[in-house]
C-alpha cells in the first residue's frame, strides 16, 4: 500500500504541525533533521511533502497529497475544491482591517485604496459591506503601503499587533479569526476513508487535549 501523503506549510506552522504528529506517536525525526529534503517519510505509513501554503491546497486539491495542513488565510484566499475536516486549533491569529492610529477609515464618501497581501478576501469583506473599494496587492510588510502613502488602510493578518504598532498603525475592525486546518482532498476522503478517519481521530483527540490544557493553563 502506498503511504497517506500530507502536505504541510513549511515555515510558520511546521514547527506545530510536527509536533502534532509527535503527541499521535509519529516519528517525525526524518523531518526534524531534514536538511533541503521535501519528501521525507515519517512513521505510520505516511509520508510528509514540505511546501510553501499556497501550493499545499493546488497538490491537495489536484490528488498528488492526500491530506494537507494550510492555514485559515490562505484556505479564504485561494478557496478550492476539498475537504476542510478539522481545526488544528494552532496557527492562531486574525485577518483585520488597519490603518493609521486616529484615522477615519469609514467616514466621508470617496473610494478607498487597501493594500493586501490577500485581494480575494479584502473584495470580499468590502462587498459584505457594499463598499466600493480598490486593492493594491502587496507581497509582504503591507504596513508599508499606508505609511508610504500608497493605501488608505490594510487588511492583513494580526497576530500579536506589535508590527501595527510599532508601525502607528491599529485595527479598525477584525474580518475573521485565522488557525491551521486540515484539508482533504475528495477522491482519497472516498478511496483511503478508513486510513485518513483513524489518521484525523487520533490528531482531534490530541487537539481537542491540548486545548482543555490551554484553558487550564488562562
Ligand atoms: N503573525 C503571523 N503572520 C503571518 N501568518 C501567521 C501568523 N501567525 C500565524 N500565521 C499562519 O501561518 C501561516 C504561514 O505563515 P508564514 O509566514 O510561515 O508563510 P507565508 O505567509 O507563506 O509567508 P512567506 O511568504 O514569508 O513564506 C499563515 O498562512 C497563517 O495561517
Ligand atoms: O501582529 P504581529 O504578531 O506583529 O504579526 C503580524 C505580522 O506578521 C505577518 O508578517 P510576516 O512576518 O509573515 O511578514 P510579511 O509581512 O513579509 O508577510 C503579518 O503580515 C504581519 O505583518
């Protein structure tokens, strides 16, 4: 039988995701000593492919992986046609609109300039508001755009809001909350059902451990 393959985010969330596998009892030590390896096998018949977060839902949703772990962010942008089956409950941070601390973003009647790292989900936040906006696609410190002058606010991800603040910038309004997910990809849901139930059984029993641990620890 082949091995289940699992495509996961590499930055970010890789370090969480590992150890996810790790609290299940898979030894991920081949991906802890990986060096520039991106298919690396793991215990328990799996197989772990190592990719940027966009490109874990493209091989999820075309077959190539099975499983994959994509944030909440990139899973709203992209969009695709797969299964969404758990909450990882890691990755934890929000999609906001920001801008320049003391600025008015909603009031007067001209159309607003965003910039986004994330044009899909800022059209459609602003459509939810029937706000006629224009979006300016920035590939990364989009806290620049306002302070250069370029946009009127942001939306983008706020995890602990140090980078909106020390840039004087702050959150007008939160969009959505924002964790990893575990995505399916439909033809293998049907195929390997039995393999990827006891697979995501075992990762929502340690999720859902962790969190009670979590609400203890707060
Ligand atoms: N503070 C944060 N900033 C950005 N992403 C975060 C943050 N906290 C959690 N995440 C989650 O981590 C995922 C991966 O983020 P990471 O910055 O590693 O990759 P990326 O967004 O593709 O950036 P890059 O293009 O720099 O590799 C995001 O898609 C998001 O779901
Ligand atoms: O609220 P904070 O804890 O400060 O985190 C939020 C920042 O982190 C992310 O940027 P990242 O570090 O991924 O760099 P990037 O802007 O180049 O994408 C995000 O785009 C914000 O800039």
């Amino acid at each position: 039988m082949k091995p289940l393959r699992i495509a996961l985010t590499k930055g970010r969330l890789e370090e969480s995701t590992v150890n996810l596998f790790e609290q299940i009892g898979i030894d991920c030590s081949a991906v802890r000593n990986k060096g520039r390896k991106l298919i690396l096998p793991v215990g328990d018949g799996l197989e772990v492919v190592l990719a940027k977060a966009a490109d874990v839902i493209t091989y999820v949703e075309h077959g190539v992986c099975d499983l994959g772990v994509v944030g909440k962010d990139t899973i709203m942008e992209k969009g695709g046609s797969f299964y969404e089956i758990l909450d990882l409950g890691f990755g934890k941070c929000r999609f906001a609109l920001a801008g320049p601390v003391g600025s008015d973003f909603f009031s007067g009647y001209s159309a607003r300039t965003i910039a986004s790292k994330y044009p899909h989900v800022a059209h459609s936040y602003f459509e939810s508001k029937a706000m006629d906006i224009r979006v300016i696609k920035i590939e990364g410190s989009v806290e620049l755009a306002p302070l250069l002058g370029l946009s009127d606010a942001i939306v983008d991800i706020v995890e602990t809001g140090t980078t909106l603040k020390e840039n004087g910038l702050a959150v007008i309004e939160t969009i959505s909350d924002v964790s990893a997910r575990l995505i399916v990809n439909a033809a293998s849901m049907k195929l390997r059902k039995t393999e990827i139930e006891a697979l995501t059984d075992r990762m929502e029993r340690s999720v859902k451990l962790s969190s009670v641990k979590e609400e203890r620890v707060c």
